[in-house]
C-alpha cells in the first residue's frame, strides 16, 4: 500500500467525514489533539458547523464494530496500527527464555505507539495496562522509553543505531527522560524495563510477521481480562480503552 503523507491522510480523513455527515446525519469533530500539528487549533478554523447538525456520539461506522465486551485481542485486531514490532520483540523474549512477565511486558510495551498516542508513549502505554497487568509489567513498560536512549554493557544495549537516524546525533533527550532513567536505574525492577530494550532492537526485521495467536495463551495468564469487557469495566484506564473503540465520539 502506498505510504499517504500527513496532507493527504487529513484530506481522506476530511472527505470521509463530510460523506458520513450526508449518509447518516450526524457531524464528527476530531479531538484537537488528533489534528494538532497539521493545524493550529489556536486559530480560528473555517466556517462554523450548522449548530443543529446533530453529532456522532457512539461508534464511528467508519471503524469496524467491536465486540461488545472487548478483549485486548480485539483491539489489536480491529483498532491497533501494525503490530509486527511487538509480536517480534515478543518472540526474541520467548525464544530467549524470559518469564512470561517480560514477554508481556515486550508484547504491550509500545501499545502507546500503535493504539493510542505517541509523544510520551511509555508512560501512556503503562497507564493503559496498568490495571490488568502485574505492576512490574507496566513499570517496565514506563521505563522503557528513557531507558531506550541510554547503553547499558551488562545487556549489550548499545544507544540505537535507529536513533541516530531517526533523532539526528544530536539528539539529547530532555531532562524528565535523564531523571527517569536514573531513577530506574536503581529501581529493582530495572532488569525488567531493560530486558524490553534489548528485544525492541532487534525487532524490526520486514516481513517477519508472528501471529498474535501464538501469544493467547501467554495473554490469558497475564493480563487479567475484565468481565465486562475493556472499556466497560471501571478502572482507572477504562475510559482510555474507550477512547481508542470510539475516538471521535463528541463528548
Ligand atoms: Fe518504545
Ligand atoms: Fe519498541
């Protein structure tokens, strides 16, 4: 598939709103910080919506239907990016004998990235799981992002080439990301957010694509589905699973 750029995703992204407003009625507004970047929101945007447009307030048709008591699976498979980096960076756990805790942790740590925000995406993706997981899983997947720009011999984690490339060989990351890291550092735990460094660089290998099925089973020991379903349980991260099933419900 051919790779859009911001411009032209924002412009599909514009045309399908505007059809859904004719088919069914309803008007969409994207979240501020879904179009920040592309436009100022501080600035007055184009004409104003007709104020009796009733608006979209539940799932996006646009999306395919979720079930009704989701499960992490769902998610990965009806609302997440591609996932290849994460089910890799699984498999090296797995095939490098970790405890199922660290392949977890290496599964879920750049959720942030495919299914909900990017900038911060360690801390976002910690607070996603949180609830379901054992503590030192999230605590893992938090540090892993400061972690990430800082080598450590003992586990042969050299400062990512990637990076480099990525970020420039400038790149010096800002201040909470030093504090972070040097906090972990010493933090019991350390192993843990470190391990999910190490099987994160090697896992970006094209057209190597493990099968999501090939974890159930490591899923359904280690992270505690809800009853309800994700989202429509009450945790502390229930509204953010929501958000991600209906990301451009108007309130
Ligand atoms: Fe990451
Ligand atoms: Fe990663």
């Amino acid at each position: 598939m051919a790779t859009l750029n911001l411009q032209e995703m924002h412009a599909i992204a514009d045309e399908a709103e505007e059809r859904m407003a004719r088919d069914l009625d309803v008007g969409v507004v994207r979240s501020t910080l879904f179009t920040l970047g592309a436009v100022d929101r501080t600035q007055a945007l184009g004409p104003k919506r007709d104020p009796n447009q009733r608006m979209l307030m539940g799932p996006d048709p646009r999306l395919p239907e979720m079930p009704t008591k989701p499960k992490l699976i769902d998610f990965f498979k009806l609302r997440f990016g591609p996932s290849a980096h994460l089910l890799q960076s699984a498999k090296l756990a797995l095939k490098a004998g970790h405890p199922e805790k660290i392949v977890i942790a290496c599964l879920l740590h750049d959720i942030g990235v495919v299914g909900f925000i990017r900038s911060d995406h360690g801390y976002w993706g910690a607070q996603l799981v949180e609830p379901y997981v054992d503590e030192e899983v999230s605590w893992g997947i938090r540090y892993h992002q400061a972690l990430r720009f800082f080598p450590d011999k003992d586990f042969g984690y050299e400062y990512p080439e990637m990076y480099v490339r990525l970020f420039g060989k400038d790149f010096d990351p800002e201040p909470y990301i030093k504090r972070d890291y040097e906090y972990a550092r010493k933090h019991k735990w350390y192993g843990t957010a470190r391990q999910i460094c190490v099987n994160d660089l090697y896992a970006f290998e094209p057209g190597v694509n493990p099968q999501l099925e090939e974890f159930e089973d490591i899923i359904g020991r280690n992270f505690k589905q809800p009853e309800e379903g994700l989202g429509w349980d009450n945790t502390s991260a229930s509204h953010m699973w929501r958000t991600i099933m209906m990301p451009t419900r108007a309130l």
